[in-house]
C-alpha cells in the first residue's frame, strides 16, 4: 500500500481497546513531527515508511508497544529524540524496542564494515532478549523490500543479499513464513531478474491451467466433508516464486515439483485431521513415501500440519496439507500468533517458547557466547544456523535440526554433552557408519556410548560441523 494514510492504520485497529488507540495517535504524532521535512527517496514524506511498518504490525495483530514502536522506529537513529524522552511520553517498553531497532552509531567502529557487522550482530541477538524486536525489524525490511526500486542497483543488491542471507532465516526461525515468502521472492526479483520475471509468468500460466482441476478437487473435498459434518475451510495455494527457483537450481523440473500447487484444508480439531486425510485418500491415490505428519512430529520452528501428495485430477500431482485453523495460524505467522490469543502475555509467552521449544535459539545462544568478535560470530550464524539444514530422527522418534555436512559427532553433542564424550559407534537406518558420515534428512541416528571409552579424539575436531560440538571436544582435553 502506497498511499497508506493514518485512517488506513486506524482502521485495522478495530478491535484495539480505546486507551490503545490514542497511546498509537500520539506515537504517529509524535513520529511525523520529529521526520517533518525529511523525504524518502521515492519522493514522499518520510512519515510513510513508519506508518506502512506499523500497519505490517497491525495486520500481525501486534501489542500496542510493538505497534508505537513500528511508529517510532527510526526517530532515534534520525531524529533529535532521545530514549529518554520515548521512555517518558509512552514507556521503557516501547523505548527499549525502538533502541533495540536503532543502529549503533558510526563514531563507534573505525569502518563500515565494522559497523555492519557489529549491527548484524545486534539484531540477530535481539532475539534474546525481545522476539518482538526482531519482528519489527522484519517489517522494516519487509516495507524497505517493497519500495527497493527507488534506490540504486548497487543498494538494490546490496540489500537483497542480506535479506537473502540474514532476515528470511529469521524469519522462518521464528515461524513468520508469510514474511518469510514475501522477503525472498522481493530478494530474487532484485539479485536475479530476469529468472525471476520469467518464473513469475510460468507460474502464473500454470495457475491459470490448474485453477480447473484444483476447484474440482477442492469442491469434491468440500462436499465430503460436509457430508461427515467436519467444519472447514480450503484454500488453493501455491509455492513461493523463490521456492520454485531454489527447486530448479537443484535440478528439478517445473511441472514435477508435487508441492507447486497444495490445497489447504483447515478443520476444527486434531481427531478430524485425521478423518479427512482419510476421506482424501478415498478420492484420491496418495504417493506412500510423500505423507508427513507433522502434527505429532512438529517442524523445528513447531509448524504443524499433515502433508500427503496424491494423483489429482488430469494426471496432476497435487500436495494436500491438513491442519486446524489454530495451526494454520502458527503456520502462517509464527511466534507471533501469542499477540492473538493472550495479548498481555503474549512477550513472555514468546521468549519462553523460544528457550523451550526452538533448537536454534540454544545453538545461537552458544555461537553468541563463543565468538567475540563480531564478523567471525556472523559468518559462524550463517554458516551453521542460516544455510541448508538436515533433519535428522533420535531412536525415540524425536527430530533433531543440524546444518548441512553435520556427522555424528555433531548429533552426539547436540543431544549431550556426556553422550558426545562416551560415543564410541554410531548407527545410521541400522547399519554401522563411520563417525565421519555426513548425515542426511531423515536418517535415524543412534549413537551407541560406552562409560570406559577414553573420551572424544582429537580429529574429531576436524569431523565436527557445529561450534557447540567443538567446544565441547576441546573442553574436554582442557580439564
Ligand atoms: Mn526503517
């Protein structure tokens, strides 16, 4: 939205209580005077910007400190404000998110570089401490993303890059697969045109092929479902513009990816997830080895839905994910559904998720406590948590998240520290391998230990992917 306008940001507030809405007007008041005759490059008032990540916020149903700061996010880096003075006309709250967005200023850092990679550091950490910050700056991003044709070609890839590299992992950590898509195809369209205006218009002729037989098997799906009296709602979707791409850089052919097209099917409860992928594979044949149930085998950033692929109509391969409507909000944002079911709560309810549930966050919160300086700990982020991950299965069934070119040593220490010092053996689907064997998606991994063995080796340091494994090795020869 262009010409978004105050009105615009108030009305999806609706359902804000009154108090909200004027602590939100006062933060909007407050945010143009202080950008008053700044412009953007596209020619508009500055004002725009933050009110178009405010309105991001809003749709995501944010907490109103969330949203004042979305409103008040640059006037610290840009302005005369002080924290001091947010603090005092709303909250520490709302002060400490904006200065959690704010960047550390340049008489600090000798080079940009520095400077850069001191502020990438910055925010991946926020995470830590405040999940709401990194979702604020995804939405900054995000709307900076949308208008990226005002700048110049250099800061239009320059920028892409890193939100290739840096904010669509965030994202699809923290379950916003909505910004997560929307960020990557911005990203293709600005690193790679022209593959990406050409896979845009196939996917639209492919859409506009298949929209016959999705409806067909949406209404028959429909109507059997209705017929069992299960309350739904479904939705035709189609794979992102990038995740076609990444598909076909591995060699993938357009019309064979089985998940370019998925219906949606949303039900009330678990017990009727069930019955309906029942009903579907009555009407349609599944693939056997494309099924996943994700809803007892949740997804390291706890999406869950059931997955299977069937033969549609005209010879089509058409994916269908299952799932009830609670779900397909986790799904759809993440982390960030708490704001819509306990509003108040919703900061706390998010961080505790985060050091309970998501593994990522324990292995960022060790590369953060390994690396001092501040390039070696982002490329060590980006090379263990932001590239290709495997996921691979624990006897009991559990799914263990590690990078890409992680061995047994890695899975060992990811599961303990103890576990790590005693392996002597490995298992992989049952069958003996080396304890340097790269390890694939869903290989089941079991570790055998013995309480005699004398302790890692030392070239397994060299075996080793994870900086967590490593230390643990060298610790182990310090004591
Ligand atoms: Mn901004």
């Amino acid at each position: 939205m262009n010409n978004l306008e105050f009105s615009d940001l108030k009305e999806i507030l609706k359902d804000y209580q009154p108090e909200e809405i004027d602590i939100i007007t006062k933060a909007y008041n407050f945010a143009k005077q202080l950008h008053t005759g700044q412009i953007r490059q596209s020619g508009e008032p500055y004002i725009i910007h933050p009110l178009n990540v405010a309105y991001i916020l809003a749709e995501m149903h944010a907490d109103k400190d969330t949203i004042c700061a979305g409103l008040l996010h640059d006037t610290l880096e840009d302005t005369t404000t002080t924290k001091e003075e947010i603090t005092q006309l709303f909250n520490v709250d709302t002060a400490n998110l904006v200065d959690g967005v704010t960047k550390l200023a340049k008489m600090n850092f000798s080079t940009k570089q520095e400077q850069n990679f001191a502020n990438t550091r910055k925010i991946i950490t926020s995470i830590t401490e405040d999940v709401r910050i990194i979702i604020i700056k995804l939405a900054d991003r995000l709307h900076n993303m949308r208008t990226l044709e005002f700048k110049s070609e250099f800061k239009q890839k320059e920028n892409a890059l890193e939100t290739l590299e840096i904010f669509a992992p965030l994202a699809y950590y923290i379950g916003a697969s909505r910004l997560k898509s929307e960020l990557e195809d911005l990203s293709l369209r600005y690193l790679r045109p022209e593959i990406y205006f050409k896979l845009q218009e196939k996917k639209l002729f492919f859409e506009n092929n298949s929209n016959n037989f999705l409806y067909e098997m949406l209404l028959k799906i429909k109507n059997i479902l209705a017929d069992k009296q299960i309350p739904n709602e479904i939705k035709i979707r189609t794979k992102n513009i990038y995740g076609i791409y990444k598909r076909i850089e591995e060699g993938e052919q357009l019309w064979n990816i089985h998940d370019l097209f998925a219906l949606k099917i949303m039900v009330d409860d678990i017990e009727n997830c069930y019955r309906t992928l029942g009903y579907v594979h009555t009407l349609y044949y599944p693939i056997n080895d494309k099924f996943k149930d994700y809803i007892c085998n949740p997804k390291t950033n706890m999406y869950r839905s059931l997955h299977t692929t069937v033969f549609g109509p005209e010879d089509k391969l058409v994916q269908t994910q299952i799932r009830t409507f609670d779900m397909d909000k986790v799904a759809s944002f993440g982390l960030s559904t708490y704001w819509d079911i306990k509003k108040g709560e919703a900061r706390n309810l998010m961080q505790k998720d985060l050091k309970e549930k998501y593994q990522f966050f324990k292995s960022l919160t060790q590369i953060n406590a390994m690396f001092d300086d501040n390039k070696d700990f982002v490329n060590q982020v980006k090379i263990e948590l932001f590239t290709d991950k495997i996921y691979v299965y624990t006897t009991k069934g559990e799914i263990i998240e590690l990078p890409k070119g992680a061995t047994p040593i890695d899975f060992a220490y990811k599961i303990h520290t103890e576990l790590g010092n005693t392996m002597v053996e490995c298992m992989v689907n049952d069958k003996p391998v080396p304890l340097d064997y790269i390890l694939k998606n869903k290989d089941r991994v079991k570790i055998i230990a013995d309480k005699l063995s004398c302790g890692p080796r030392k070239e397994w340091l060299e075996k080793a992917q994870t900086s967590y494994a490593k230390k643990r090795i060298r610790e182990f020869y310090k004591n």
